[in-house]
C-alpha cells in the first residue's frame, strides 16, 4: 500500500477514539474526555456504552459506535461476563476511515485493527491486569483457582494472552499513564512508551493551611484497596482520629475492625470528600495503583499523603517533602510511616504541597497530548 501523507493540523484530521466500555465516569473515562476537549469532532466507539444519562455530558454529549456485545443479553450489567468476546468485539468496529486513531485501553481497545496509513496511539492505562501480573490473584479472589470453571478460566485468560501481546504491534505509539505502567508495557509488550500523566482536576481544590487533628482515607471498599488494613492500623493507636469515606463490598469488614476513633462516613458527595480533604491533617493511601487521583487530589489542597510506595505514589509523592512513603502493605510499616510523618509534619508546606500537585493539571495534560500528537504525525509524515 502507498503511503498516505496525513494532516499536520489536528483539527484538519479525521479522528476515532476508542474505548472499552463506558458505563460509569472515572481515572480512564477523565483521560477520554479531555482527549474529546482536544478533538471534538472526533468519534467515538467502545465495546459497550451504557454510560447514564447525567453523565454523559462528559463525553460532550456524544453517543459511541458499539460493538455486537451492545446487544446481548444482560450485557448492560454482566458484559464482562463477555470479556472472551471482546478481542472479536474490538476487531469488528470498522475505523479504517481515518487518519488518526487513539486507544484508551486498559484492556481490549488497543486491539482495533488499523492499517498502514493511519497512525494508532495507545494511551495505556495498564496491559490487562487480571491476565498478566494479576493473574494467579485474579483467579484466587475469584475462586477460579481449581475445578472445571477455574480451568476454562485459564484457559481464556490464555488465548487472551495471547491476544494482547500480539495486538501490541498494532498499536504505533505508546501513552503510559506513569513511569510505573511504562515499566510494564515494556515487560508485557516490549515497547517503549512516553509517560504523560492522567488529567486531574486541581483547579477544583482549594488550597488550605490550616489543618484540623484527624487523617482521612477515602476510596471504594474493596479488598485490594486494603482500608481494613489502615483502620486496624489506627485502632491500635487510640490517640489518633481517622474519618473513612467509601462504600464497596469491604463494609462490614472494614466496620468490623473500627474502634471508637475511627469514623465510617459511607459514601459521601464530591463537595463532603473535598471538604475533608481541605481539612485533614493527612491522607491515608494504602493501594498500589497504577496512577491513583485521590493522592494528588489531596495534595492540590496542601494536604501531605501516608501512601504505599510502590505504583504510581512513587511518582505523585515525594517521600519527605509532599508526604510519607512507606515499604510494604502491612500495619507496622504504616504505623511506623504515621510516626515518621508526624515528625516531619512541621517542615512541610502546604504550598510547595499544592504547586507539586499542579504538575498533574488537565492543563498541563492537553498541552502534553497535544505535542505528542502532533510530534507523532510529523514523524509519520
């Protein structure tokens, strides 16, 4: 096939955007739709889109090109039940109509087949966690580790497997949402990647220097978030207040280890989780997320951050100056991490604290989209 020189100017190109599903509006549905701000003639297409009305205002109103999965049945509430489907699914949307495609793929949207005069950036979130690094806990979480279920289970998490790495080489630039994803899509894919942080909305938090004597952790209650752990860790040290704000299957759990100074709020409204973020003394973080939000979150109010540092904490917390870091997942290291913090507590401040959150702006991640794909199509070109 001879090659096709593509548009320079964005707004002149004809432009497809993918993405898995789109049935709630969180870290990956934010990147697709500042990626729609950047592009808003662009279309776009999914696996699946069942997003609800009074949020779909955040991808402009636009309705998505789906896939046969669309219309299967109970695909609205168990359509990953059909994940063995999606890597068929994904090859069926037909983008051959134009000249730049972009993936937001944490799983199966970097597999769209392409063809030679296009150029395809992937803006990876993470190779498909539950078949690569998560696999073997993936399938003990899922009591898919033994009988016939666990055996055809491992046996699709194979061909996807497969699949994925494969697909990898349809895919002309890589996006890694942080150093620590880039790290695995050169052990999964062997392909390098150009890091561009995830968008966080820092203008919405206002910084704040006058702290109150509690800590705060908030997330979805669920078990790789590990909150039971970090509210046994403060029900051993009773002269310390820790408000939870979060809902999740881990509830009762997390409520079963709590003494009297640890608050369980439930689900809050953004406005509540803002408040206290302002106000808390620190946050809390006990995950090993790819990026993580909430961490920087926090620090765009001028609050330090306790995290776990593995993932992406390493590289939105800077040990000693924006918060704590601290080794492993246990109730020691994070007592021992709390202690540290309240020693260091002084020399911290609140606006070196907010200035390095700004870093993570959706400013700064339009600007930085928008030079990569440029950069790229003149390397096309």
């Amino acid at each position: 096939m001879e090659k096709t020189l593509i548009k320079v100017d964005a707004a002149q190109l004809k432009i497809a955007i993918i993405h898995e599903w789109f049935v709630d509006y969180s870290g990956s549905e934010r990147v697709v739709e500042q990626l729609l701000h950047l592009f808003p003639e662009a279309d776009l297409y999914a696996v699946i889109d069942f997003m609800p009305d009074q949020l779909r205002k955040h991808m402009l109103h636009k309705k998505s090109r789906t896939t046969f999965i669309q219309k299967l049945p109970f695909a609205k509430k168990y359509y990953r039940n059909y994940l063995a489907l999606m890597p068929l699914a994904i090859e069926q949307l037909d983008v051959s109509g134009y000249d730049l495609v972009i993936s937001s793929s944490h799983a199966m949207a970097k597999g769209v087949l392409t063809h030679a005069n296009q150029v395809h950036i992937c803006y990876c979130h993470s190779p498909i966690r539950y078949a690569w690094d998560l696999y073997h806990q993936y399938l003990r979480e899922s009591g898919l580790n033994k009988g016939l279920k666990g055996f055809v289970a491992k046996m699709m998490l194979h061909y996807i497997r497969m699949w994925d790495f494969t697909t990898a080489n349809r895919v002309d630039h890589f996006i890694a949402n942080s150093g620590y994803i880039g790290r695995r899509i050169r052990k999964v894919y062997n392909r390098e990647s150009k890091v561009i942080y995830p968008p966080v909305a820092v203008e919405d938090f206002t910084l704040t220097t006058s702290k109150e004597d509690f800590y705060l952790a908030a997330s979805r209650l669920v078990p790789y978030k590990k909150m039971d752990m970090i509210v046994e860790a403060f029900a051993q040290m009773p002269d310390k207040k820790l408000i939870v704000i979060g809902d999740g299957p881990d509830f009762q759990k997390v409520k079963a280890k709590a003494t009297t100074n640890v608050n369980l709020m439930g689900y809050q409204a953004f406005e509540v989780l803002r408040d206290h973020l302002q106000r808390a003394r620190a946050f809390v973080f006990a995950a090993e997320e790819d990026f993580g939000i909430l961490p920087v979150e926090a620090q765009a109010c001028g609050t330090p951050v306790i995290a776990l540092g593995k993932g992406g904490a390493c590289e939105t917390v800077h040990d000693g100056q924006t918060g704590v870091l601290y080794p492993e997942q246990t109730v020691v290291s994070l007592q021992q991490a709390i202690l540290r913090f309240e020693a260091l507590e002084p020399q911290l401040d609140p606006h070196l604290i907010r200035s390095h959150a700004e870093r993570f702006s959706i400013a700064n991640f339009r600007t930085n989209i928008q030079s990569y794909v440029k950069d790229a199509i003149a390397q096309y070109n």
